[in-house]
C-alpha cells in the first residue's frame, strides 16, 4: 500500500511560481502548483511507505530555497 499525501506550502514573497518548478522535478511528486489563499503552492506526491515519504520526497521538498513552512496531509482512502 502506498502513501499519498497533500503538501501546503507557504513560500518567501514572489518564491512560488519557482518553488513550483523544483518541486515538480522531484520524484513521487505528482502535482505541484501555484494557489492563491494562506499557502502559495499545493503538491501532491506518493511514495512506498511512509519512511521512504519522508526520506525521499520531505526532506527534499524542504530542502528547496524560498520556501517558509510546509503542512503535510496524509490521505486517507
């Protein structure tokens, strides 16, 4: 059973568009996107397990330069 999740990103001002684009390039991502509202990208990414979720795509996306704060949401199907 894999994990998918959710992650809300809130990014530095005038980040988001190319926070978007590294995002995009990291793999398991699916989805990753400018929004207007609290957050300023919404991605969405699947991995194995919850460990390889974390090691293989969170630390990566909290790697990347411009971004401020991140909230993960597991989904629950």
């Amino acid at each position: 059973m894999s994990i998918q999740a959710y992650i809300l990103i809130q990014t530095e001002v005038g980040k988001a568009s190319s926070v978007a684009n590294v995002i995009k390039t990291i793999p398991g991502v699916s989805l990753a996107e400018g929004v207007t509202g609290p957050y300023d990208v919404i991605m969405r990414a699947e991995s194995p397990s919850m460990e390889d979720f974390g090691r293989a795509i969170l630390s990566k996306v909290q790697a990347v330069p411009g971004i401020t704060r991140t909230l993960t949401c597991p989904v629950t199907n």
